[in-house]
C-alpha cells in the first residue's frame, strides 16, 4: 500500500485544485486500491502541527475550474524553518515527525520559490519529495512556465483593457500596478497585451525624468492619455546602486502605499497632469483558472504521479520546451528566474513604441529630424 501526502504552500494562485485533481486522479489510476492519499492542512503549518485528512476519490471531483485550494494554504517563511521561536517548536523536527507518523512514501508539494527552498531541505532531511511549480509570478527557475501565470495575465490584461477607456474619456495619465514580487514576467507579458505605454519592471531601473520627457512627447504627438504597467517589484536606477540594507531602509521611509503612488507623484509634479493610479492587487491571483492554466496544471500533476510510481523522488515537475520533465530540487531552491535583458519580448515591445523608462532617447525620428 502506497502511503502519499499532499500539500499546498505559500501563495495561492489559479489551478491549484487542477494540480491536485491531477495527482490524485492519475495515482489512483497507477495504484487503484492499493494507494491511500492524505490532504495536510495549510502547506507546511499543517506539516508542523500534524493536521492532516484521508482523501478519497470524491475528494478530486468537480475542483478542475475551482480557484484557490482545498487543501488551504499558509505561508512558512524558509529562513525561520531551523529557528525554534517562543512556542519552543523545533520545525523541521515536527515536520519529520509528521511525515513519518503518517507512514508516508512521498510527500507531494505545490508551491513557489519558498515553497521550493523547504522541500529541498526536507528532502535533504531524507524524505521522498515530488513538487510541482506555482506561481503567478513566474520566476521559479528550472520551469519555463507556472501554472497560475497564464490566469494572472489574463486578469492584469483585462484591467489594462478597461482602464483604456476611462483613461481616453477624461484624457489622463493612468498607472496600473501589476503583481509579480521582485520580477518584471506578468508587467511585461500583460503591458504588451494591454497595449501599456510604459512598462516598468525590476529588471530594467526607471528613470523620472526618462518617464516625464516620454509623457511629454506624448502630449506633442497629441495622444490623449498614457497608461503605465508598474510592476510592484519596480525600483528606479538610483535605488539599484543602493546596497540592500539601504534599500530596504529607504523604502521603510517611502510615505505611499507602494511604488506605483510615489511614482503617480513624482510625474504629477513634473507634468501638471492628472494622474490615477488602480492596483487590482489580489484580483489577480483569484478566481478559476483559464484553459492553459488546467492544462498544465494537469501535466504536473499527472507527471508527478508517475514519478512517485516511478521511485524518482527529489524532483520538480518543470515544462521545458513544451515537455514536462524531472529537475533535480537541489538545482531549484533558492535560485530566481529573473527576466533576461535580451529577451525578445522585451525587443518586441520596444519596436512597437513602449518605454520602459531607461532612457531619455523619446522623441519620434520626424520631430529630432526637425530640431
């Protein structure tokens, strides 16, 4: 009899449940009645705290649409995870105890980068792992693409959509922030399908001025509005050169509810213009998933099953080259995959005429042809 656990950890994201569908459904299919699966409660707290549930085979029906997890979700910040705090809890030891009082062959995990940072631990602690990568931000590394990503882009493009509208009727600047923690996939990826202006990521440092002489040849080419896709992660060239801890405490000072408003206004000041600022925040990483989402939710979760029929633990589910294939954990934790500068994306949007706010370099050839 084949013992397996399931857990979801940090963030929730779109196709969660359909990755979960995916790996019961498919053991089952391997195991039939010679498997027992077993749900943990809120990712690794649940881990932590013993809290787990048999699953049956109704368990993994009707949840391939549904949005967030049935397994509930927490997140276990990885730096903490070998410090005992007040409560006197030794976590790695408690999550080992668990796994082995519930006799367990493999523990299967879905989760992002964190996520990813304790379950190669715990595979370094001697426990069977499989995991399988989610994340709307898209920058577990070893993957080409998360599931969660796709449904997030979707929504961040829909708001882009919307915001044109509004932003052409009363002829005004509009900042939308998109999520995506410190990489630039979702901004870049929904600003070019949004038809953004201006798109700014952490991989490539803004400028103010570069930002407000773009809005003003804007107003030259009498374009009626400009709209910005602000990654939340976004930082400007003068805090790149910053050390973390400067960083860290220059933002501590930053009196704005993010980045987006101090941006709003810094042009504001510089323009004269009106600017608003819309942040769809948690919108984005709520609701069902989208077709792509399902499946590849589905081939995760499905690869995943054959790894654990396979003995071939201690992996990651990644797509490579739209081929789902086994990479080893320790390849995985802590690495991030950041957007690359020469990214034939980010080529694409610069022909097309978006700024991303690192240069200066405006104005159109028929107006600097005429100066």
């Amino acid at each position: 009899m084949k013992r397996i656990g399931i857990l979801t950890s940090g963030g929730d994201c779109q196709g969660l449940n359909a990755a979960i569908r995916g790996v019961g459904k498919a053991l089952y299919g391997h195991f039939g009645d010679n498997v027992e699966i077993y749900g943990i409660r809120d990712g690794y707290r649940g881990l932590i705290q013993c809290d787990y549930f048999p699953m049956s085979p109704h368990d993994f029906a009707g949840i391939l649409t549904l949005g967030g997890t049935i397994l509930g979700t927490s997140r276990q910040p990885f730096k903490q995870m070998r410090v005992i705090g007040s409560d006197n809890v030794d976590k790695v030891a408690a999550m080992k105890a668990t796994y082995k009082k519930m006799r367990l062959d493999c523990l299967v995990i879905l989760g992002g980068n964190g996520t990813h940072k304790t379950a190669n631990l715990l595979r370094e602690e001697g426990l069977n792992v499989v995991t399988l990568p989610k994340t709307i931000d898209n920058d577990l590394w070893g993957t080409d693409m998360t599931f969660g990503f796709q449904s997030a882009l979707e929504i961040a493009t829909n708001v882009l959509d919307c915001i044109h509208t509004t932003a052409d009727s009363h002829s005004r600047i509009f900042i939308v922030e998109v999520m995506g923690h410190k990489v630039g996939w979702l901004p870049l990826y929904a600003g070019l399908a949004g038809g953004a202006d201006v798109i700014l990521i952490p991989e490539i440092p803004y400028q103010i001025d570069a930002l407000v002489e773009n809005i003003r040849v804007r107003d030259y080419l009498k374009k009626r509005f400009c709209i910005l896709a602000v990654a939340e992660g976004a930082i400007s060239q003068e805090e790149a050169k910053m050390s973390k801890k400067q960083f860290r405490e220059s933002r501590s000072h930053m009196h704005f509810p993010s980045i987006s408003y101090r941006i709003a206004k810094e042009i504001g000041e510089r323009t004269g213009r009106e600017i608003r600022v819309t942040v769809p925040g948690h919108f984005q990483r709520g609701g069902a998933p989208c077709p792509a989402d399902r499946v590849l939710a589905s081939r995760f979760g499905t690869a995943a099953a054959q790894l654990i029929r396979d003995g071939n633990f201690g992996n990651m589910v990644a797509l490579r080259n739209d081929q789902i294939v086994p990479v080893p954990l320790e390849d995985v934790a802590g690495k991030l995959k950041t957007v690359p500068a020469d990214l034939d994306v980010i080529q694409s949007a610069r022909d097309l005429g978006i700024h991303f706010g690192d240069t200066n370099d405006t104005l159109p050839r028929s107006k600097k042809s005429k100066s």
